[in-house]
C-alpha cells in the first residue's frame, strides 16, 4: 500500500476526542478495501463516489490519495468528466475547481 498524504489535523482532533468513531471507521474503510479492486482503482471509485456526494472535503480528500495511490491528474480529470452527465454542469464546474485546488499543488510543489 502507498504512503498516503497526512490527515488534516482536524481529523485527528476529532479522532482523539472521539476513539471509537475513529476506530468504527478504520474497520469499515479497511474492509472496504478487500476485494479484487487494485489500490489506485479503488481511490478513483472513492473520488467518483465524493463527486456524486457533492462532498468537497471529501473531494480533495480522494484526489490527495488518489495522486499518492499513482493515478494521474489526467486520470483523475476522466472521473471528473464522466461525472458531468450524471451531475450537470454547474456541479462538474464546482467540483472541477475542487480537484484543480489538489492538482494545482502539486504542479506548485514538484
């Protein structure tokens, strides 16, 4: 499994005060990970899955461990796209802005 990106320190505020949810979701994220689904393939689902959501954090969250799982900012825009049919437009822009904010750091970074 690839190294994945640090969690926001909120996540790990709201985990400390709140043990068992945070365990409660690392068994459930953990199970979700069995199966046949290669780790970058299952990181693209999760990404599609926060776009339908309209789930922003969530959003960013997903295209962070998607770029650490290997996929590509071409790859990841593909999800975006095949999103707008189900979303509409105005919605795939919202969320096109949301994996810009990822991608963009990364062209900053590296």
């Amino acid at each position: 499994m690839p190294k994945l990106p640090k969690p926001p320190k909120a996540y790990d505020r709201f985990g400390s005060k709140f043990p068992k949810l945070r365990e409660a979701w690392d068994l459930a994220s953990e199970a979700g990970r069995e199966g046949p689904l290669d780790e970058k393939t299952q990181r693209l689902v999760k990404l599609a899955i926060a776009i339908g959501g309209m789930r922003e954090g969530a959003v960013h969250s997903a295209v962070r461990k998607a770029r650490a799982s290997g996929a590509s900012p071409g790859e990841i825009e593909q999800v975006v796209a095949l999103a707008a049919s189900n979303l509409g437009f105005p919605s795939t822009v919202a969320v096109f802005t949301w994996v810009e904010d990822e991608l963009g750091k990364k062209k900053k970074k590296g």
